[in-house]
C-alpha cells in the first residue's frame, strides 16, 4: 500500500483549519489509518477543533481492545465530539468552533469509511465516484428535489454544514463499506478542493501515472492555481501499490 498526505492553507486564508493523518502501518487493531478533519470557528478554535478530532479518533483506535473497524471508528468519533464540547465549553474563545471528520481503513480487500459533514472520500475505478455524502444544506436540497447537482455545484448556501463534530451532544456519522479491486485508488479531501477543482479534472490527475505523492501535491497545486478560497487537504491510498 502506498499513502501520501498533504493539507495547504491556500491563497485567501491566514490559518489552515484543516488536519490530516495517515499511517499505512497498524493503528491498535486496524491495520492503517486514515483521517481528514477541516476545522471551523474564530480566534484558531478551528485549527485547535480539527488537531483535537484527529487525535482522539488515533488514541482511541490504538488503545482500544475492540476489532470491529465500524465500532472502532465511531467510538472515536463519539469521544472527539464529546471532548470538542468540553473544550467550547472551557473556553469563551472557543465557543461554537466544530469540525467535519472521514475515517478511512482498509481492512484486506475491503475499505470501511465514516464522515461526518462535507469532507469526502472518493473512489477511482476507472471513473470516479464520491462515496461519502455530504452533511450540507444543499446536498439535502439535492436529495429533496429542490435543486440540481449542477445547481449545488455553485449554490450560495453550499458551505453550510448540517452535521459537525461540536455542533451537538450527539454525533451521527455514516458508513460505508466497499470492495476494493486491482488498480483502485481512494482519495479524502475537505472541501477546499472540491470546490476549487472538479470532479473531471480531479479524475484526470488521479490517473495520471505519477506517484501517489505528485497526485496529491498536483491536486493542491490545481486547487490554488484556481484561486485557492480556502484550506486544502488530501490523502491519496493507491492500496495495492508496494512500498
């Protein structure tokens, strides 16, 4: 398995609210790990939101006696929201600071993924497809009828969030479990990407045949050079490339 992460603040923004993580090597019982958090909220509570999701989803994983990746994943979910509210709670210039998370591991031909708010996790198998689905204004919009994906793609209101980890006592993630075959390959992002970049032209990058490092930095460098609204993050998992 080869990995490559990298997270860029962007062209328009002081501070990078977004966080990574990722190891190809086991993480408590999961055999790899991999984490996108994007932060939200004034005075660094974002940057601190995200930093924090991460590291308690790794904690947890690694000292837990649990092997079920679902449960291992959500109970780490649980805990990071859990402690993100006690922290707003502690600190005034804190208050209402949130984060989406996904949460990738791959467990021998099959990948198990949570997400929490509009960082995503796409496959490539020739074509791409999002796999995760956005916890966002305009993607309930979409599923209701009201607009169209191409209407969502450019709609005012698409930055709005309807699930984050901080915005409740309780958090819901999704999940998704999905075979993986020869030549697939997975990429994370938060949304910094998404909407400097499309989905074509992402696709396009993927399949070059450069290493899973130049598809990332490519990708951030697309993004920029786009004008790079806000912070960039991206994990590239080639699965069955060696090391």
């Amino acid at each position: 398995m080869k990995a490559y992460a990298v997270t860029d603040v962007g062209q328009k923004r002081k501070i990078n609210q977004d966080s990574v993580y990722f190891t190809t090597e086991p993480v408590g019982n999961l055999p790899n790990l991999f984490i996108v958090a994007d932060g939200m909220g004034g005075h660094n509570a974002g940057d601190f939101a995200s930093r924090y999701a991460v590291n308690v989803v790794r904690k947890s994983i690694e000292s837990s006696m649990e092997s079920n990746p679902v449960k291992l994943i959500s109970e780490g979910i649980r805990l990071a929201n859990e402690g993100i509210l006690k922290e707003s709670e502690k600190h005034v210039e804190m208050r209402g600071m949130g984060t989406t998370i996904v949460v990738t591991t791959i467990i021998g031909e099959y990948a198990y993924t949570a997400n929490v708010g509009d960082s995503r996790l796409y496959l490539y198998d020739g074509e791409l497809s999002q796999v995760t689905k956005d916890h966002s204004l305009v993607e309930e919009m979409v599923r209701l009828g009201e607009i169209s994906e191409d209407d969502a793609k450019n709609h005012p209101d698409r930055n709005i969030i309807t699930r984050a980890l901080g915005a409740a006592a309780a958090v819901d993630p999704d999940f998704f479990d999905y075979r993986l075959h020869p030549g697939d390959i997975l990429l994370m992002c938060s949304d910094g990407l998404t909407n400097m970049v499309d989905d074509d032209d992402i696709r396009q990058v993927i399949e070059q045949a450069i290493s899973v490092k130049e598809k990332a930095e490519t990708l951030v460098g697309t993004a920029n050079d786009n004008g790079g609204k806000d912070n960039i993050a991206v994990i590239i998992i080639a699965p069955d490339e060696e090391e």
